[in-house]
C-alpha cells in the first residue's frame, strides 16, 4: 500500500512543483535508492522485472527508489524532471497470474527512461500497457499479489493521474493539489478513457447505459479497497493539503504529511492500522511498512532536487539531496541492500527502526532533533545550490548528508546499547520476532 501527491507550482514557496510518496512494501523488503547515467542499449531490448521488452537505444538518466530485487521502481525523477509514483489499485479485472507482464514499477522506470514531458509519460504508460498488459506479481515474498496501477505524473509545470484495471484506463489533467492511494479516484471526470472501457463494463453490467460512466463506479473491487483503507489516506493528505489561496507549502511540508499518524499524540507503532500514511507493520491486517520516501521539487529552469529517505518509517527517517550528474551514489558512499542485514544504508538505519519499535516516543523524540535541524539546513542549502550548474558543489553537498546521517547512527549506536522493553500486545511482539528472524537469515 502506498501514497503519493502532486502539489502544483503557483500553491508553492518557491514556485516548483512538488510530486511526493511514500512507498509501503513488506517489512524486510529493502528498498535502494538508485541512479542509472544517460545510456545506450544497443540491443534496443531489456530485462524488466519478469519480460524482455523492446525500448529506444537511448535512454535518459533516471534517480529511483526501488525494491532491491525488482528491476522496476516505486517512484523516481529523470533529468528532464519528469516524477512519477505508482499505487496498487484492486479492480474487478481479475489477472491471469502468469507473470508475462509488467508491473507498475516496470511501466514507472520505462516511462522515465524514455520521456522528455509528464504527457509523453502518460503516453508511453498506456502504450505499453496495451503493448504487454500487467499481469506481472507486484509483492516480495508474497507471491500472490498481482493488481492493477495508478499513476500520479508530473513535471514543473504539467501533471496528470492515470488509473487503470487490467488492460483499461483513464486519465485526466491536473491544476490542483491531488492526492492518491490504493483505490480509483477517476469517477465521471476522465479526459480520456481507453476506447473500449465502456463497452466492457457495459457488457458486464458494471454500469448502466442511461447514465454518466463512472471510470472508479465500473471497475473498483469494493472488498480489498476498503481493507486497504487507501480512502482514509487520501483524505489524510488532503486535509493537510495547501489552501485554495496558499502559496506557503514547501517540500518540508511534504515531509510532514509523509510522516504523518492518524494518531498524533502519543502515538505508537503498535496502534497503526492500514488507515496511516506513514504506515507502520503489525501482522495480518497491516502487513505492509513504509520502507522508502520520496519528495521531489520539480523546477522549471533549473534542475530538480530528488529528496529521498533511502531506509523504512519517515516518522524515523531524514530526508537527504541527491541530483543529476553526481555520483553520490556510488557503492563506496552508498552502499546497496540486500534480502538480509548487511552493511547497505537501508538496513544500517532499520536498526534505528527495530529499537524505536521497543520505546518509539524516546527514540523518535532523539531522532526528530537531528532531522529538523538537518533538513532545514539542507532545504536551505539545496536553494542556493539549485541556483548553480556545478554538479560537483552538489555531489559534495549530497555526500556529505549521507555521511552526517551514517555518523548520526553510530552515535546512536553507542548510547542506546540498551533500551526498556515495554509490553506490546503479544501477536504484534511475535510478529516482529519473526520479523528479525527472518531479517538475520534470508539469503542462508
């Protein structure tokens, strides 16, 4: 489960356009921030996730955040500032399960490799979409999670949401803040719907005839839609949205929403439920933790700024810098996940994440000090820096926050050797039990 939101430029400090997103994967699933330089693939063919699919030789430079073992990605920026986040959406189209697809993190990374605008984007998702369809399993170790996708597209000016079920869609252009989660949003108020949507839900007797076609009315499944509580989230964002006549919101306050509880007093990771942006895993009903974010301001005349978390839980994470032609994040400085423990930023700072699970208000009251202070003197640097063209200033700047935050968690490594347990309700205790278990031997 996952939330994403556009916040269009005039509604903005600094006039830039804002795209953001939370990701929610499985808990042990770890997520890589990724930058894949301007490239030629002179075969014209590449390995997604499951398929071999046909591309252009040329492809554009991309910065993603992605499961480690998919191909695809959760949400990323190419250099022509383009951003796009995907979400599951369950529908009425059930999928044949054979994996001869592409998932939405597949359709997401091929339509930033290839697209100069958020239209061209647009365009090349549902191109490829009718060219090979998603049937393609979109979960970790659960193998049985297929389901279509939503899309939130943007650049610094232009901006669209895509939704879709099986192989039909609908879209429509966006001029305000617009927020979406794992439910179709799109009801009468597409601006285009594939050519043959309404005869199907026609002839299924989805809709009726004799009134306006309901793009979410036709095709929502009503069950796992309400388990996924995606309407309580959407809700969330947009309650914490600009006003109509604000121009006061910045990417800090994308972290915020990001970060937010439904709960916001005296909050505890045991109490979360699916209905949570910042999601926070507890078992069967909530099997799903926020284990990548993303905010990315979208300028018109200079270059974008990708603002990434790289680890789980944003209410424990810091918000770093990364931009295009730096090699910030190379494996020296950055090093990259694996399915277990190891030595990559991901599961070096869930080490932060599994203590807070044990006394949360302690640690996050430890934490949030240090990503304030942070932030806001990133946010204000990242300004100045936006105004040059040396990329070199800016793979110095991006570095050095991630070296601040490795030397934040080895402090913290040493003064919290030891932390009182409290008492979690037991299934949630056994379930992050089995959490770490799996956590220390995945891969023997």
């Amino acid at each position: 489960m996952c939330d994403t939101f556009f916040s269009p430029s005039h509604r903005n400090v600094h006039g830039n356009a804002i795209l953001a997103k939370n990701s929610d994967r499985e808990p042990n699933e770890a997520q890589q921030i990724v930058r894949f330089p301007a490239h030629s693939r002179f075969q014209k063919r590449v390995q997604s996730t499951f398929i071999v699919v046909d591309c252009p030789e040329q492809v554009h430079e991309v910065i993603l955040s992605k499961p480690f073992q998919m191909w695809g990605a959760e949400m990323g920026v190419n250099e022509h500032g383009v951003a796009i986040g995907n979400e599951a959406v369950f529908t009425k189209l059930r999928l044949a399960r054979k994996n001869n697809g592409l998932t939405g993190m597949d359709l997401l990374r091929l339509a930033l490799e290839q697209s100069k605008t958020a239209k061209s984007a647009l365009e090349k998702i549902i191109e490829l979409l009718g060219k090979y369809g998603q049937d393609a399993c979109g979960g970790y170790q659960d193998k049985g999670m297929f389901y279509s996708n939503s899309f939130l597209i943007a650049d610094s000016h232009t901006a669209f949401v895509l939704e879709t079920a099986g192989p039909f869609w609908a879209y429509k252009h966006l001029n305000s803040f617009y927020a979406i989660s794992n439910l179709l949003t799109i009801g009468t108020d597409f601006d285009e719907i594939h050519p043959e949507a309404k005869a199907f839900a026609y002839q299924k007797s989805w809709m009726k005839e004799d009134v306006p076609f309901d793009f979410q009315m036709a095709f929502s499944e009503p069950f796992m839609t309400y388990m996924g509580r995606g309407a309580s989230r959407k809700q969330q964002c947009e309650l914490q949205a600009p006003s109509s006549n604000s121009i006061q919101f910045s990417v800090r306050d994308a972290f915020q929403i990001l970060r937010s509880h439904k709960i916001q007093e005296d909050f505890e990771p045991c109490q979360g439920d699916m209905g949570n942006i910042c999601l926070h895993a507890q078992g069967l009903l909530t099997p799903s933790q926020t284990t990548g974010s993303m905010v990315a301001e979208l300028r018109e005349n200079a270059q974008s700024t990708v603002w990434l978390t790289g680890s789980s839980a944003p209410c424990l994470s810091v918000f770093k810098p990364f931009y295009f032609r730096t090699n910030a994040l190379n494996a020296n400085v950055f090093p990259q996940s694996s399915d277990r423990l190891d030595h990559s930023y991901w599961w070096q700072w869930e080490k932060i994440h599994r203590r807070a699970l044990a006394d949360y208000s302690t640690i996050k009251s430890s934490i949030q000090r240090f990503q304030q202070e942070k932030e806001q003197e990133w946010v204000e640097e990242d300004q100045e820096l936006s105004r040059q063209t040396d990329a070199s200033k800016k793979e110095v700047f991006s570095q050095k926050a991630i070296e601040d935050c490795f030397d934040y968690l080895h402090q913290w490594e040493q003064k919290n050797g030891s932390v009182q347990i409290k008492i979690w309700p037991v299934a949630y205790r056994l379930y992050w039990m089995w959490q770490n278990r799996k956590m220390k031997n995945e891969g023997n």
